[in-house]
C-alpha cells in the first residue's frame, strides 16, 4: 500500500481517491436532489393553476450535467491542498458554471412561457410581439451573462462597453438603411399597424401579408405573386389594412322609370328594407328616394355586413339584388337604363 502515499501535484494518492469520493458523492447527491425537486414539484403543479410552478420546474429539468459535476471537483477539491492560484482557476471556473447555468435556467423559463401564451392567444397580433419581446430579451440576458463572466476572468468591461459603444457608433452609420428597416420591423411588431394574415392595401399594391422580417415585408398579391416591401418605406405608406374590417359597409344605388307612380315609389324603400333584412349577417342603415337623375329617379340604400368577409359580402349582395329583381317585377316597376325621347316636328305650325 506504500503508493497510497506517493505524492502528486502536492497531494498523497489517499487524498486524491478521497477527493474522488468526495466530488462522486456530491454529484449523485445533487443529481437525486434535482430529480426530487422535479418530481415533488411536479406533483404539486397539478394542484395549482398558476404557470410560475410549470416555470420553475422546466428550467429545473434544463439543469446541466456538467455544471454538477464541476460543482462536485469543486467540492472534492477543498479537501486537497492547493496554491492559491489554482483554487483562484478552480473558483472562477465554477463561476462561469454558474452564470452560464443561470442563463440557461433564465432562457428555458422565458421559452417555454412564450410557448404557453403562445398557445393560450388567439390574437396573432399578440404573439407576435410577445415573440420579438422574447427575442430581446434573451439578446439581453445572454448580453449580460457574457459581460459578466468576461469581467470574473479580469476583463476591463468598462472599457470593453465604452469600445463597443464607439464601433456601434461607425457600424451604425455605415448600414443606417438597413438598421432603419430594422427599427421599421420592431414597430410594425410593436405598434402592429398590420399581422400575418391581414389583407392589406399600399398605395394600387394589395395582398395578404405573409411574412414580416427584419428588413421586408412579404405580400402574397390577390393574383399570385409576392410583393416585397422594405419595412421603413412600408411605415411611410399609406395602408388600409382590411384585416382590422370588423363589419363593413355598402352603399348602392338603383334607378327606376319617371313613368313610375308614386304609390310605386313609396313602395320601393320597404322593399329594399325587406332584401337587406332577409339577410343574417346584414344589418339595414336606410334608403331614400335620392335623386332626380338624367333618365333614372334614384334611390340609396345603405346596410351594414357584420363580417370582413369579402365573399360573404357579395353573396348578400347578391341575394338582396334578387330579391330586389322579383319584388319590381310583382310590383311592375321597371327599372331605368339610358333612353333617349326624340320629339318630330311634321313642319306645321
């Protein structure tokens, strides 16, 4: 047994077996603290209705094993002597451990909550900017995590920060379009003038917007092709933007005979009150005898369709000026289209 107290690195080989033990027992004791606390809290969420217990334990369950197993040398290594040089590495490497860890722990939590309120939403305008949220904020988190860690390892961040500022500076001015575009698509997530899915109307382009980048945005066009948009020339648009349509509406006007006779004419905005009215997604606003045309006495008629739907719209539509074309036509009143009377004069006086 005499190599048991041959010396290496300034430690008998009993401390080292020792030190191996030690740093083997923490790491199983840890691992069965993590799976404990997974699995006693796991039982406990099923009790609560609260998502920060779903948090905490997926951000549990992303605990890395190698982050325990440094833990656990760093454990078996107290019971070794050492300089204080290397206990000073030893230290700053359990360090890095942890704050790496931590950012783990964090960027899992903040994923898997995005993922419920991503499921839980139905409004895309929502999950949209909760996506671009999420994406800084792991920007800024991992931002944090590495600054931290370079300044455990003795880095000057002050200075570091000041230099970053300062190329951020010529690096801004040299692609300031391109980071235009770039604050362009953080508004349109932010302020969401339009979503996926919005039927949308800039300048004589129109499509439904299919996609929204950091430097365009992509229209699938009513005949087929994809319209690209830079997203700053897109904010300096004008956009009517049809996906915000909740209910919309229609005015239309229809001309009748002068031969027409009064009672006939009285007669005409009943009928068209019934049209609109038979309809169930059509709500009737008025219709009046308008106008003295040049071969037409008109009538506006105006309702509401309670549906952004297009088709929707011009089936009612449709529908109303059916039944429209058989009530005139029980009625006898006829419809006026361009004529033209010619008076001849047989050359008496």
């Amino acid at each position: 047994m005499e190599y048991l107290n041959q010396t290496f690195f300034g430690n008998p080989v009993k401390t080292w077996l020792v030190a191996l033990g030690v740093a083997v027992a923490v790491f199983v004791l840890l691992r069965l603290f993590q799976q404990f606390l997974v699995i006693w809290v796991g039982r406990l969420i099923k009790k609560t209705k609260t998502k920060w217990d779903d948090i905490f334990i997926h951000s549990l369950r992303n605990t890395k094993p190698l982050f325990l197993a440094i833990l656990s040398l760093f454990a078996g290594a107290v019971v070794l002597e050492l300089s204080d040089d290397v206990r000073a590495i030893l230290w700053q490497i359990v360090m890095i451990a942890f704050l790496l860890q931590v950012g783990i722990w964090v960027s899992s939590g903040l994923m898997y909550w995005l993922r419920s309120y991503r499921q839980d939403q139905e409004d895309p305008a929502s999950v949209m900017t909760m996506n671009a949220l999420g994406f800084l904020a792991r920007l800024a988190l991992w931002s944090i995590v590495v600054l931290l860690i370079l300044d455990n390892l003795g880095v000057d961040i002050t200075a570091l920060v000041a230099g970053l500022g300062i190329g951020g500076i010529a690096i801004g001015l040299a692609v300031q379009n391109i980071l235009g575009d770039l604050f362009a698509s953080l508004s349109i997530v932010l302020d969401k003038p339009f979503v996926l899915g919005d039927f949308i109307i800039v300048d004589d382009l129109m499509g439904s917007v299919e996609s929204i980048g950091i430097k365009t945005t992509r229209v699938r066009s009513i005949s087929g092709e994809q319209l690209v948009f830079s997203n700053s020339d897109l904010l300096d648009s004008r956009i009517r933007n049809y996906g915000r349509l909740y209910k919309r509406r229609v005015v239309f006007t229809l001309g009748v005979t002068y031969g027409t006779a009064k009672d006939k004419l009285e007669k005409i905005p009943e009928i068209l009150r019934e049209a609109i009215e038979a309809q169930d997604k059509a709500k009737f606003d008025r219709s009046h005898f308008a106008s003295y045309g040049d071969f037409s006495l008109n009538f506006e008629t105006v309702y509401f369709v309670m549906d952004s739907d297009y088709n929707l719209y011009m089936d009612i539509q449709q529908a109303i000026n059916l039944a429209v074309y058989q009530r005139f036509a029980e009625e006898g009143i006829e419809f006026a289209f361009p004529t033209q009377t010619l008076f001849l004069n047989d050359g008496k006086t």
